[in-house]
C-alpha cells in the first residue's frame, strides 16, 4: 500500500497476480503458483540446474586450486623473504614459506567462495530467493578451521623460536657486543685459538665517527653475541643473519649462531637511541677458518708500546673488568640452563 495526502492507495504489489493485466506488466499473462504451469516449472527447474552446474564448478576448482599449490611445493618461492648467511635461514625460511602457503590457501578458498555466491545467486529477477538464517556445518567450518590454523602456527613458531634462541654449553667465539652512543665495541672474550696466556692482547675492535667498526668472524663455527650498553637501549642487527637483539643497559642480551657464507655484510642499531643513531652502523666479515686464526694469532701476539699501554691503562682494566663480568653471567646463565 501506498500512502498520499493522509490516504492509502492500492499498489501493483498489492494486487494479485492473476488479478494484474499484462498490458500493466509489460509481457505475456503470468499464471499462479499454484496452477502449476510451464512457465514456473521451466523457471525453477532452470535455477536448480544453474546452482546444480556451480556446485560442480565449485568441487572441480577446489580440488584443482589445491593441486597447484602440491605441485609448487617441490620448488617453493621466497614470498618476498630474504637469503640468510646462518644455520638458522632454511628453517626461518621453511616458518615464513609454510606462512605462506597457509595463507594463499585460506585465500584461494574464501574467493572461491565468493565468485560462487557472486555467479550461483545473482540476481535474475524481482523475486527473493529462499532465505536461510542458520546454517550448522558452515558455522561449525568457519569457527574451527581458523582456530586449527592459529594453532598450527603457533606451534611451528614456537619449535623454531626454541631452536633459534637456544644457548650451546660450549661456543667457538664468544664476542662481547657493547652499544654506545653512537657507535659499537666488539671484544673477543673468547677468540676460540689456541691456548689462554697471561701476555696475551685483549683484542678490541671500536668504532669511531667515519669509521665504522669491523668485526671479523670464522666460517662454519658456533658464535656467541653477548650484548651490553653503558647508556642506553640499542639493538644488534645485521639484515644477512635475519635476527636481531636487543642491547639493554643492565642486562645482558646473548644469542648464538654459525655462519654458513663468507662476505662482508653491513650491521645497524635497529633501535631509535638519539641523535646519531642514522650512523651507527658497522661491518662483519665472515672469512674461512684459516685466515680467521692466522687474524687473530696476529692480534693476540702484537707488541704493545708502552706510551700507549700506559696511557690506556685505566680503560683497559675498565675493559677487562666489565669483559670478565660478561663472560662470568654468561658462564653462570649457561650452566644455570643446563644446555
């Protein structure tokens, strides 16, 4: 019914089909419902065989869909994600593949899903569909498939964070990794060659503004990063090693890793820490186990004059001091953990 000027008057709607002229409808005489002629039966008949034919499309694309994926499976790209130089990059990059491939599949099927509502219900005419409030097996899929999802990757992160971040009882290098505004220290608290002796060199490596520290690392051996700050918050991070760490004052960061591929590879403070920190950056060079030892023998056995042993005294057993507390936490964390 329509109302004007306080009035009500009949609508096209409002009257019943077989009461409306065709000359009003524009086309042939509709027959009722009811009277069970051609017309309707053709038309419903034609719908059941269109959701019959998307159905089919539907179960044919499904299936196809996920075979393509299987069948990439044997050389999977990247996705975007970056090449490791450590033991831990084939299984950061298996986390980030399997993320992945979890997430194009989830996608895949939600579009399915919604091309097939977009060509099975599309609108054919004025008449509304068959409405259905409830339906129990698709709330059931869509409230249990993402949990199982979540909960699958949080597994696989949690397995591979536990092996990223796990301590050795007994690392080839220990480096002592201090971050100061702005620049970076490395000390080799352990530099894994030969024998301790009093005589020998603490081997320090600082930067300074324009020259970035250099720090030399072996091939194929286990590193330990043990991490301080004398001022404030910084982070050690090197792109190539796909980790990062945190430097905190008052408490030592440590984490350990072997580097499969030599190279130079650039390091910054992810951090923002003040003015400078655009410019703290510094250098790792990873060389061969040879010239890693002959480097080090090198550094351990050079003289030392006495202008500059003298004038450095004061910083040095600074040094050694807060290095012998480095090593002595990360002597009492690893026993402490038992690995």
């Amino acid at each position: 019914m329509s109302r004007s000027f306080g009035r009500t008057r009949p609508s096209v709607a409002d009257v019943p089909v077989a009461e409306v002229p065709a000359a009003q409808l524009g086309g042939t005489p509709t027959m009722p419902a009811e009277s069970g002629g051609a017309p309707g039966a053709h038309g419903g008949g034609q719908r059941a065989h269109q959701r019959s034919r998307g159905r089919r499309t539907l179960r044919m694309v499904g299936p196809l869909a996920l075979v393509g994926v299987a069948a990439t499976a044997c050389e999977r790209p990247n996705f975007g994600y970056p090449d490791g130089v450590t033991n831990y990059s084939p299984r950061l990059l298996n986390l980030w593949q399997g993320s992945a491939i979890a997430a194009l599949v989830v996608g895949v099927i939600v579009w399915g899903m919604i091309f097939y509502a977009v060509v099975a219900f599309r609108k054919r005419s004025d008449v509304l569909p068959r409405q259905i409030r409830y339906n129990l097996p698709v709330e059931i899929l869509y409230t249990v498939v993402p949990v199982v999802i979540v909960v699958g990757m949080f597994y696989y992160t949690a397995r591979d964070e536990s092996e990223v971040t796990k301590l050795s009882a007994n690392p080839d290098v220990t480096v002592n990794v201090v971050g100061f505004r702005w620049n970076w220290q490395f000390k080799y608290l352990d530099p894994g060659v030969g024998p301790k002796t009093p005589n020998q060199n603490q081997i320090e490596v600082t930067g300074r503004p324009g020259e970035p520290a250099v720090l030399v690392l072996p091939q194929n051996r286990s590193i330990r990063f043990v991490e301080t700050s004398p001022d404030v918050i910084h982070s050690f991070w090197v792109p190539e090693f796909l980790f990062k760490r945190d430097v905190i004052p008052g408490r030592i960061n440590q984490f350990e890793l072997t580097v499969t591929k030599t190279g130079t590879f650039i390091g910054r403070c992810a951090e923002l820490c003040g003015t400078d920190h655009d410019r703290m950056n510094f250098y790792v060079k990873v060389v061969p186990e040879a010239e890693y030892d002959k480097f080090i023998t090198e550094r351990l056995n050079a003289p030392v004059s006495s202008s500059s042993a003298s004038s450095s005294t004061a910083s040095s057993s600074s040094t050694q001091t807060q290095a012998a507390g480095a090593l002595t936490a990360v002597t009492a964390t690893t026993s402490g953990s038992g690995q």
